[in-house]
C-alpha cells in the first residue's frame, strides 16, 4: 500500500486584548447586552469614520517580532468587500496587500524530539463581525454589534506541518507567545483563538502539493486532531477511488466527527479588495520597534532555562511551571516574597495541577494570591502546622484565597509542639495498645507508625508527628 | 437695502449691532423660500419651527457674548449628503429616505458653535454622483438664472439656494468639480479647499480619497470666513491635517503684483464655449492690469483625468454605498423572499440610474482580473496628474482656467449621454485627483443671460493663494447679484 504524507498550513486567528475596538472608542467587554458597546463607527452609519488604535499594531508588531518576523515599515489597511448582515458596512477592513509582518517562523518539537521551523506567511491585522441571533420561534434574526471591530490579526503559516501532534505543537506555541506578550488569553473554547486547517496529501516521496481543502469551525485541540485525521483518510480515500480532491472550504460538525463542503473554489467570492481610503498608511520607525523590542517579555524558553539556573529547580518542574504565563507568575511572585522556590514549585506541580483536574479547570482560572500561598510556607517552614493540616489549608487558599495564617488561628490548627503535654499523651496511647507495643519490642517497625497514628488522632491531627516518633522511640527504649 | 441683500459677514455684524435680530433674518428667509421653492427645488428638507427655535437660542448666545464670530446668527442651508443630528439627511436617495442621523458632521457642529441656524437641507444628484442635480429622488433643482436650466452639481441645490436668496450661505461637497461647477453655473463662490482640511466625519462618503466639504457662498470674504470656521483637525478622520495656517482671512489683500499665474492651454480645448474662453481670459487680464505676471503653459495629462477619476470614484463609491443594504436603516423593499432576495430587491429599487450605473462600474474595476489594469492604473494616472501639477506649481503661484467647458446645459440635456456629461468635468476634475484647493468665482455671462464662472487653482494647502487673487479680481469686477425679473 503507498503511503501519504500530509501536508497542513494554518489560518489562526487571535482576538487582541485591547481595551477598546480596533477603530472606534468601544469595549471590547463580553458579555454585555446586546448592542449595548456600540457606536456609529463600529455599525456603519453613514459618514462615520474608523480610526485605528495604536494598541493593535503594538500587540501586532510584538507578536511578529516575537515570531522572527519582518516587520512591514510602511503598511496599509485594505477593504475585503462582501455582503453579510454581521458586517455592518458589509465590508471587512483587513490588510491584503501590505500586511504588518511576513517572513516568520517559530520552532516546535518533531516526533523525534528535533527542533522544527514552522514558516510564518504573514501576520494582518483586521475587524471582527458582529453575531446573528436567530428567532427561530419568531422566523427572524438579530444583529448584535458588540462584537464588530473588536481586533483581530491573522497569523498565516507556510505549510510546514505534516502530522495533528505539529499542529498541535504549533499553536500551542503560539498561544504561550501570544499569552506571555499579553496580546490575546487565546481561548478556542471561547473563539479568542480560531484555526482553520489547510490541509492536501500526497504520495511520499514527491515534491507537488496535492489539492488543498480549507477546513472550518474547529474548537479545540481534540476537535483539530480529530478533524485533520479525518481529512486525511477522506483524501487518501478519494485519491485510492481514482477521485480527485475538490478545493472547498469544509465545516467540521465535532459532534458527528464529519466535515460537510460549504463552498468549493468555483463559488469562492471575488472580495474585490482595495486599499481602505479612510485610513492612512501605517510607518513603523527604527525607533518604535526598538520600544516594542525592550519591552517585549521573556518568553517562556528563557524563563524555563533561568528558572533551572537561578532557582535550582528541576528540569521537568521548570517545564511545567512555565507551561501557562500565570503559573510562571504566581511562582516568580511567591518566590520573591521569600517562599523556597522547590516548595513553590511542589506545591504548584503536586496540590494545584490535582486540584485543576478534580475541579476541571484551566491553570489561567488559578486566582489564589502568591502572598497566601507563601504564608502558608511559611507556616509549614515554621513548624506550626503539620503536613495534613498544610493539604487543608491549601485547599481552602485555591477555593477561597484566604489568610492561611488568620485560618489556622481561628480554627485551632496550630501543631502542638509541647513534648510534655504530648509525653502523658503517648503513655496513655501506649498503655492502650499493648499489642503494638509487642510489636514494636519484637522488631516490627511498622508498629510505631501505628502508635503515631492513634498519638494524631487522640491530638486531633495538632501534634508534630517528628516530635511524637522522638519520644515514642524514647518512652520504648 | 433689502436683509436678503447682505452678505454673511454684513448680515451678522448687522446682527451684533442689534440692526436686525436672528429672528427676523430667518423669517426673511422663509418667506424667500415660499416665494421661490414651487419653481427652484433647492429644498428637500426644510422645517421652520426648528429653524426658529435655533435663531432663539442663537440669539441669546450673541446677546450674552457668548458667540462673538463673523458667522453669527447667519442662516446656513447643508447639502443632503451632510449629516445633521435630529435633522433627516438622504443623499437625496430614495434608498435613506427618511434616514436622521444620530450625530453631526464635524463641519456642521463647528458652523452651529459659530452661531449658524440651519435652514434646511438642500437638494443634490443622488449620492452626489452627477453634475446637474437631476439625478436627485426629489427631482431636478432648476437655475435661478434661468429655470430651463440646471444648477449644475451635484451641490446645485446649495448653489442656486445661495444665488436665489434663499439662505446666506451653505455647504456643499465636492469629488469632482461639485461645488466649483455649480457656482459657477448660478453665479455665486464656491470653493474645495485642500484634501485633509475640512473633517470628512459626518459627510456621507462617495469617493472617500476625493471628498471635501466646502463652503458656496456671495463673495470672497464670506468664502475664507466659512473656511476659516469649518478648518478644524478632526481626530475622528484619519486623514484629516493639523494645520496652523487656517487663518484665511488673512488672505483677502486686493494685491497681485508680482503674483505668477499661469494659464494651462489644455482647459481650452475643442469643447469648450467660445464666449466661456473670452470671459475667462478676460478676467485673467484684469489680473494682469493689477500686477499680476499671467502666461500660458502646457498643464499635460489633461485628457487622462476624466477616465483616472471616473474609475477611482466608482471604485470607491461601490463599496462606500455597500452599507445601503435593507438591514440597518434606510429603505427596504416591501416583499422578499430570504436574504439576498432582500438585498437585491431593495438595492434595485432604491437607488438611482446613475448610482446603480457608478457601483456597477466600480465592482468591475476593482473585480479580480480587471483591477491591475483599470483600479491600479488609475492610481498610477492620478499620481503622474499629481505631479504635473507639482511642476507648474515650481512655475506659478496660481492656475487660471474656466470651471467648466460651457455654461448651464438644458435640463433634461446631459442625462441622455452620460460620456458627454462626464466630459464636462474637465475642468475640474484633475483638482480632485491631485487634492488641490480650487475656487470658483463669477467672471461674466453668456449672450443668454447665465453665468460663467472662474476656477483659481492653488498648490497644497496653499489656498491664502487662490483667496488673495479671487479677492482681488472680485474688487475689479465689482458686485455680481441677480436682480429679480
């Protein structure tokens, strides 16, 4: 049987986190009420006119830069002309001709564990749409504009990728550039990040493209791999039949785990683009990309390598710490408040990753304060509560962020460190347990740990279980 | 002298000085406006209680102190392409009929905090595409000079209302020559200063790389004072400069001498009127009596304007009117059946022949496969135009010429070929393409009886140029104002 390779490029988009829209004063705000940030810029009245915010070219410029880009010294904006109800002017401002970054690349990890370079075509700034909402109980549909002119940018890839697991690596990596840079929260769930697939095969060995589909709608990480996997039997499938692959934009339904054409190339709209009149072109100095540059952040691979050196933690912990910009955050923030960086690290690796899978969140939705999260340590450091009680107190500082320390006062957990008190305690623990005791005396070490345990629990879990093993071993002989 | 003589600048030092009141002046107005309408047409939109409740307002500004300007308790008349808030503003299209906007244009707010009281609104050809003021939905505006003929346009209801007394002054908009052509049509001033001086925010957008808002108006000094008050940089129009040399009244110095004017052999050409040439040239003698040194040269490219200009504002114009769609505001078509049906049925029914003919020409232009060899080349003439100019401007201070090839055709005459109509852009055109400022100004009539009018070009943001020569040649010339039959 021949053998495919697949060959993948990929449209990602990413919507910025400017406060305000890409051409007019608007939040940018989820959630509100339907056209409730909205202006005559952002719905097309007549004689409104954009005007473009700084911000989006900074965030663009500094993801083209942190993605080895050339920056484009003088840009425009073009008009994408075509008639939908969400697109109030019924024509997308978009960049065409001289997009703001081209050339680029970023390196992801090869099944072999080799550094690969995934070229970047270029990156665009543009305007989202607006949403339809249909009443399906009235048979009609609403137009709700927040949403319109919320900036975007368009970041093209070369097809450079030839399995899911790249893709994958692909834009995970530019999540956690774009992330650190603070440019977008790139959630697919919520459509702050959306790819769309480029996808043809074609026999192993030769060097000419097969017939592309462009695949759409694709939500999540899953819903890519399945989706490329799918696409790639269904054209190997075609081309074995002795059936061509029709160049189409295909939707992908992740529920029936099956793409369905939506428009093939014949009916693909003439845009008629054109450069955008009302905006003048963007020059982009030496100076202000030197600004851009000082202030770009350090990106996760440095930080990983600074973390090992600095902090003397391991590898595989700097790895995973680093893994989201807010993990890595709340490390740097606990650390300099004086918390021991492999305790940080322990606790972030061991006690919250099991908490955000029990509790099925993202590391971004972490809100405890580094500040608790180091009195806690520190209270730990101190000797004054014990493990078990430091794992309670824990889970309430990622619930509910509070005061470990005013916690453990009001609650009595403080360990008891009192070797008198805790002396007449052990006696009658062991006056009570004679078979233990045996035990112990016969050489079962195990024992002990049992009479550790009843020492707990007559303490109600106070004690320091080194001071009560001390003089257990001692009250034993 | 009746109120209805004064200029804008006369009338409201009449009004500081308590002569007259804002009130009585729009009263004046009115009344001039029910004797004149049922035969002009310069109207589309006119509303007499607000009007009067503006002058009130007005009123109490200026007799607090608080509006002291040369404008002051002026009435003003917008063209229908302008937006004023709470006041309807329809590009006289079916397709916006009935359409109030929720803001004003930047030039208008800027002319209200001078104390202007708005009249009305004034008729134009639809979506201003036209250069004769038929192509309106409410029909043709007629000459006041003669009624069997057009105002020219597309601002022609500003035009023949300022000509007939029927408000003081008023804007209009100009992408090829329409507020040039017009005035010089109806015998009053009218002037498109430098691209980027005037905000574009509130203007209803035809050719958005040639549009500009300017002032048609009596006289020379009423033209730099409404220049001077509606020159303001807009941070709300991108392409709109901040200028520090908007002080245009300084300009009005009856003093040529020494001036360099040139006179392009190419805006005399084969279509033009003979009696036009002679009008002309004589003013641009009168120029030279005062000092003025006046030669003729070779402009060049003259004939590649109409066609370079004809494609960059469809091109512009088809998706600037995509907004026009049914579903926000405006017209749409009473039955239909899903969506495209909506858009098509409403887009057919609401706009015009020449619109519908502009957008089809532009979406071809800009089509793939076409748009290199028509959109871009186009680009490629208006930049060599540009530079053609560049180089008389090494050579002269001020290019002299007609406004137009002829003047006002019939009604009803230019419709029936539009090539021909295109071509009487001549004149004008190159100006918009090169983003020159360009007045126009009364130099004489036809055997007929209609005016003739005079084009000054000036270099970028050179317009005190154009002002300083207009005003000197308008001394020499004497008063120009039609006596009622």
């Amino acid at each position: 049987m021949t053998s495919y390779e697949t060959v993948i490029g990929l449209e990602v988009h990413v919507e910025l986190a400017t406060k305000t829209k890409i051409f007019c004063g608007c939040s940018t705000a989820f959630g509100a009420e339907p056209n409730a940030h909205t202006c005559p810029v952002c719905t097309g009245m007549p004689g409104s006119l954009p005007v473009l915010n700084k911000q989006v070219v900074e965030y663009a410029m500094a993801v083209g830069l942190a993605t080895n880009c050339d920056i484009t010294r003088y840009s425009k904006f073009d008009r994408k002309n075509y008639f939908y109800p969400d697109n109030p002017q019924n024509y997308q401002i978009s960049q065409l001709y001289l997009p703001i970054c081209r050339n680029g690349y970023v390196e992801i990890e090869d099944k072999d564990g080799n550094l690969k370079k995934i070229r970047i075509h270029e990156i665009h700034m543009e305007e989202d749409a607006g949403k339809l909402i249909h009443d399906e109980w009235d048979d009609c549909s609403y137009v709700d504009y927040n949403r319109s002119g919320v900036p975007l940018i368009e970041i093209v890839s070369e097809p450079d990728m030839r399995s899911a697991e790249e893709v994958i690596s692909y834009l995970e990596k530019l999540r956690l550039i774009i992330q650190y840079l603070g440019a977008s929260d790139c959630k697919l769930n919520e459509g702050s990040m959306r790819a769309d697939v480029n996808l043809s095969v074609r026999k192993a060995g030769t060097d000419k493209f097969g017939t592309r589909t462009e695949m759409k709608n694709l939500n999540s990480f899953k819903a890519i791999a399945r989706a490329i996997e799918n696409e790639r039997e269904r054209q190997i499938e075609l081309i074995e039949d002795g059936k061509q692959v029709v160049q189409e934009t295909r939707r992908w339904d992740d529920n029936k785990e099956y793409s369905y054409p939506m428009r093939s190339k014949e009916d693909a709209m003439d845009y008629r683009y054109f450069p955008e009149p009302d905006l003048v072109p963007i020059v982009i100095s030496d100076e202000w990309i030197e600004k851009i540059k000082k202030n770009q952040p350090e990106f996760r691979d440095e930080k990983k390598k600074r973390y090992i050196s600095e902090f003397e933690i391991p590898e595989y912990d700097a790895g995973i710490i680093t893994q989201t910009k807010h993990l890595a955050d709340i490390f740097e923030e606990t650390v300099s408040i004086g918390a021991n960086p492999k305790k940080v690290s322990n606790y972030l690796m061991g006690e919250t990753m099991r908490l955000l899978k029990s509790k099925e969140m993202e590391p971004e939705e972490i809100k405890f304060s580094p500040e608790n999260l180091a009195k806690l340590i520190k209270l730990t450091d101190d000797n004054l509560i014990n493990s078990s009680v430091a794992k309670e107190v824990f889970e309430k500082v990622f619930t509910d962020d509070i005061d470990p320390v005013e916690y453990v006062e009001k609650n009595g957990l403080k360990q008891d460190n009192d070797e008198g008190g805790l002396t007449e305690i052990i006696k009658e623990v062991i006056e009570n347990n004679p078979q233990s005791v045996n035990d112990y005396k016969n050489g079962k070490d195990k024992a002990i740990g049992f009479l550790v345990g009843q020492t707990m629990k007559a303490t109600k879990g106070k004690a320091n279980p080194g001071i009560i093993n001390k003089i257990l071993k001692e009250l034993l002989g | 002298m009746d109120i209805l003589d004064y200029t804008a600048v006369e009338l409201s030092d009449k009004i500081k000085k308590k002569e007259v009141s804002v009130k009585e002046t729009v009263m004046a107005v009115f009344d001039r406006i029910d004797k004149m309408e049922s035969e002009l047409n310069c109207y589309v939109e006119l509303d007499r209680c607000r009007a009067l409740e503006s002058a009130q307002k007005v009123q109490e500004k200026i007799d607090n102190g608080e509006i002291t300007g040369e404008l002051a308790g002026v009435p003003v008349a917008i063209k229908d392409n302008i937006c004023t808030k709470g006041i309807p503003t329809t590009c006289s299209s079916k397709i916006l009929k009935n359409f109030v906007p929720t803001f004003s244009a930047q030039a208008v707010i800027n002319l209200e905090n001078a104390g202007a009281v708005i009249i009305g609104k004034t008729n134009m050809d639809e979506f201003a595409m036209g250069s004769t003021t038929e192509t309106s939905c409410y029909g043709a505006t007629k000459n006041p000079w003669n009624t069997e003929h057009v105002p020219g346009g597309s601002s022609g209801g500003s035009a023949a209302a300022v000509a007939a007394k029927e408000c003081y002054y008023a804007l209009g908009s100009d992408t090829g020559g329409s507020i040039r052509q017009p005035a010089g049509y109806c015998g009053v001033v009218g002037m498109k200063p430098t691209y980027s001086t005037v905000s574009r925010y509130g203007l209803i957008a035809y050719g958005s790389s040639l549009d500009q808002i300017g002032p048609l108006c009596k006289d020379v000094t009423d033209c730099a004072t409404i220049l001077e008050v509606i020159s303001t940089h807009d941070p709300k129009d991108s392409t709109s400069v901040k200028r520090e040399d908007t002080d245009f009244t300084s300009a009005l110095i009856d003093d040529v001498k020494g001036m360099k004017i040139g006179i392009p052999k190419d805006y005399f050409g084969e279509g033009t009127d003979k009696e036009v040439k002679e009008a002309v040239l004589r003013a641009a003698e009168v120029l030279k009596e005062k000092g003025a040194v006046v030669e003729e040269f070779d402009l060049s490219l003259v004939e590649y304007a109409i066609p370079a200009y004809y494609t960059i504002a469809a091109a512009e114009a088809s998706s600037n009117l995509e907004r026009f769609d049914g579903i926000k505001y405006g017209y749409r078509t009473e039955e239909y059946e899903g969506l495209h049906n909506m858009y098509k049925k409403t887009r057919s029914e609401g706009f015009g022949a020449e619109v519908k003919r502009r957008i089809m020409l532009g979406s071809f232009v800009l089509s793939s496969g076409y748009y290199d060899a028509y959109y871009l080349k186009a680009l490629k003439v208006k930049a060599l135009i540009k530079k053609a100019f560049d180089d008389a401007f090494s050579k002269y201070d001020v290019i002299l010429g007609p406004v137009a090839p002829t003047p006002a055709p019939k009604l009803g005459e230019s419709l029936v070929d539009p090539i021909k109509m295109y071509q009487g852009d001549i004149d004008t055109i190159s100006v918009n393409l090169a983003g020159l400022p360009g007045i126009s100004l009364p130099c004489g009539f036809s055997s007929n009886g209609l005016p003739i009018g005079l084009q000054l070009i000036g270099d970028c943001f050179k317009e005190k140029n154009i002002i300083r020569a207009a005003y000197a040649y308008e001394q020499a010339r004497g008063k120009f104002v039609k006596e009622d039959r």
